[in-house]
C-alpha cells in the first residue's frame, strides 16, 4: 500500500511537470526576476520520514524535489532538491518548536546549506485549527558565499471533515527579507490551498496549489508562480 502511494505521488508530479512551462528566469540567490514574463508554472514532490522516540518529540528526515525549473534559469525539467534533517518538539497541544538542516543542490551546481528555526502556536476550534508559523531560516550559497535571512511567517486555517479522514485547508505566508537594501516589509506574498488524506493512523497523503506574487523592488517588476505539489509523509510512532 505505501509503494503504491509514492507511485501514485511521483506520477502526478510528472504529469504536472510536462505541462509546466520552460522558459523561467528566477535567479539562484533571489524571488526576483530578470525580465518581464507574467507568470511561472512549477511543480513540487515532497517525502519525509517521521520518528517519535518519545512523546512530544518527533526526528525526521525529508526530501523535497523541484521540477519545470522553477527555481533556476537555463535547467532542463530537474530544477532542484532539498534534503532536510530535523526535530519537532511540542511541549502542549497548542504549540509546537521545530529545527532543521537542509542542503539543497540546485541545477547548474549550487550547493547551498540552510538552517531553519519554527515556532508554530495554534487554535483549535471545534474542526477547525489555526495556526501561524515563524519560520525564520538562513541559507548560505556556496556560489556566492554569503548568507541570506529570511522570516517567513504563515497563517493557516484547517478543518478536520467529522468522521472522514480528509483535512483541507487554506493559507497565506508572507516572506519578510530581513537584509534587503532597501528596507522593504515584504518581497512576496503566497495563497494556498491543500488536501491532507490520512491513509491511516501512520501515513499522509497530500496535495496543495499555491499562487504567489513577487516584486521587484524599486523598480516595481512584478512576477505570478503557480505551484502543484504533492507530500507524502511516512510515521514511526
């Protein structure tokens, strides 16, 4: 049943892939653009591995693939992939504290390392959960050798269907560049929306679309991304 789903996963993303556009232009170190192209297709296969050794506390590991080269210029379909090691501890219910390390390779070799630090405090009401995540991370380019700060901060409202094991949800996050000269609140802004399917108590299938907006500084250049993506996470508890 679990091969059969990451198949399931895997081919979807590669029939999203053959109808995403080619011609991106989005820098390596940056969500900007170098030209005037309206809007990008990418699409996005995530898998991770979870263990709780104990209560309240969850290790994994995960890897995230990038395709339609959504992220970098002049690629083929393979555009990047992310691999991340990391803890979740959540001491209550209502909250929760991740930590991670990710390396991430990029089409046309860059490396990069990132370390990421979330807090994640939630609501619940009734089936509904809300949520916002802090999400502050360093990236640090082998390429350029210098290091980019981020806070990315996430606002997210689920609804777990009674007696169903579905769990759809909506989003907006908000990217807050925290060395952009000059100053700016944000560089971009995502809409999303998801299906989480519990396939049992263990195993997650998901499936998301995301629309965001970027712009260019001063000079005001506007840029729309469309991202399909699917995530399977595979549970030891």
């Amino acid at each position: 049943m679990k091969l059969k789903l990451v198949l399931l996963a895997i081919c979807c993303l590669t029939a999203g892939s053959v109808f995403a556009t080619d011609n991106h232009r989005i820098p390596t170190k940056s969500r900007t653009i170098t030209n005037q192209i309206p809007s990008e297709m990418g699409t996005e296969l995530d898998m991770y591995i979870e263990y709780a050794p104990i209560d309240q506390l969850t290790l994994f590991v995960g890897e995230e693939f990038y395709f339609s080269n959504f992220l970098t210029p002049d690629a083929e379909k393979f555009d990047a992939s992310y691999t991340s090691i990391g803890l979740n501890y959540a001491p209550h219910k209502n909250i929760s504290f991740t930590a991670a390390y990710e390396f991430q390779y990029l089409a046309g070799n860059e490396y990069r390392h990132r370390v990421k630090l979330m807090i994640i405090p939630k609501v619940q009401m009734g089936d509904f959960t809300l949520s916002l995540r802090e999400r502050f991370h360093m990236t640090y380019s082998m390429t350029d050798q210098t290091p980019e700060w981020l806070l990315r901060s996430r606002l997210k409202l689920d609804y777990s269907i009674p007696q169903k094991p579905l769990t759809p949800y909506v989003y907006v996050e908000m990217y807050n560049p925290l060395q952009s000269n000059p100053p700016c609140w944000y560089d971009m802004v995502g809409y999303g929306v998801g299906l989480d399917w519990m396939v049992d108590e263990h195993n997650i299938l998901g499936f998301f679309y995301e629309f965001s907006h970027s712009s260019n500084g001063a000079q005001s250049i506007a840029s729309y991304y469309h991202l399909l993506g699917v995530v399977f996470v595979l549970g030891f508890y």
